[in-house]
C-alpha cells in the first residue's frame, strides 16, 4: 500500500510567522504514493482556493510532476529499500509544503533529499518535466546540491482565495 504521512499544521514562512492555509506533506518515493498525492493535493487545493478548472488543472499537474519526478530520479540508487541509503535515515521522503501567501499567491515547495540519477531512457517522450513545470507555472525555480534538490513553483494569477 502506498505511503502518504501527513502533518496537518499550520507551517511557518521562512520569518517564523504563521501563515493560513498552508499544507505539509511526507511522500514515500514510490509512483503509487505520488498518485495518492495527486488526489490528496487535488482535495486540499479544492478545499482552500476558488479556481477555475483549467488553473485548478494545471497547478495539480506541475506539482504532481514535481513529485513524480522526485520519485523516479532522486532516490534512483535507493528505490529498492525506501527510508534508507547513502543520503541517510529520510531517503526516499519527498516533502511537499503549500501555502497560500498575503498576496493571495500559491507557492509549493517539493523537496527531496537524494541523489539524482539522469534518465537512462532513450525514448523521445522523456526529460519533459522541468518544461511542462515552467509551462504550468506562473514562475518556477529549481534549487540543487549534495544536500537533495528543491522546486519551488508558484501561482499568482487568477487565484481567488
């Protein structure tokens, strides 16, 4: 059964402030929890903005990519034991943190802590994730290191909160 932890919290901006609507999430790194995630994720947006299909569309396809794409390529080296592995204890986590801002933005947060592996598929339908990210997105950012690899996407347009 696929894995979705979650902590329904009030999370807090990078000041310390709390901040309303905000959602933090733990994925195990498997296509079955990213899937979960995308019905999870779906909800909770309905729950917290006023969208109109298509923006309500597109901003659960860009960051169930994000996820999805955090699953297949981050913990690569560890897939056949999540939860252990060269980058420690939290391999195999992908976190996701959504917050509605003051400004009556949308910013997600998908962090992972693992290494990522390139695509070995020679297929031409493949490495599209980042594209259709920015495609999706009112503004994307892509923050990489030893550490894991973090994208941050927003949202500021047509957004009713």
């Amino acid at each position: 059964m696929a894995s979705i932890s979650s902590a329904h919290r009030r999370p807090t901006d990078a000041d310390g402030r709390d901040f309303e609507g905000g959602l933090a999430l733990s994925v195990t790194s498997t296509p079955e929890s990213a899937h979960r995630f995308r019905q999870y994720f779906g909800e909770w947006l309905d729950a917290t903005l006023d969208l109109d299909a298509e923006r309500r569309s597109d901003i659960v396809l860009a960051v169930y990519e994000a996820v999805a794409n955090a699953a297949e390529h981050a913990y690569a080296a560890d897939a056949r034991s999540p939860g252990t592995g060269p980058s420690g204890p939290r391999s195999g986590i992908i976190e996701v943190r959504a917050r509605t801002t003051r400004e009556e933005s949308l910013e997600v947060t998908v962090t992972d802590t693992g290494r990522w592996a390139p695509d070995a598929s020679s297929s031409p339908y493949r490495g599209r994730g980042l594209a259709l990210i920015s495609a999706l997105t009112d503004a994307s950012e892509l923050t990489s290191g030893p550490e894991g690899t973090s994208v941050r996407l927003c949202w500021h347009q047509r957004l009713r909160v």
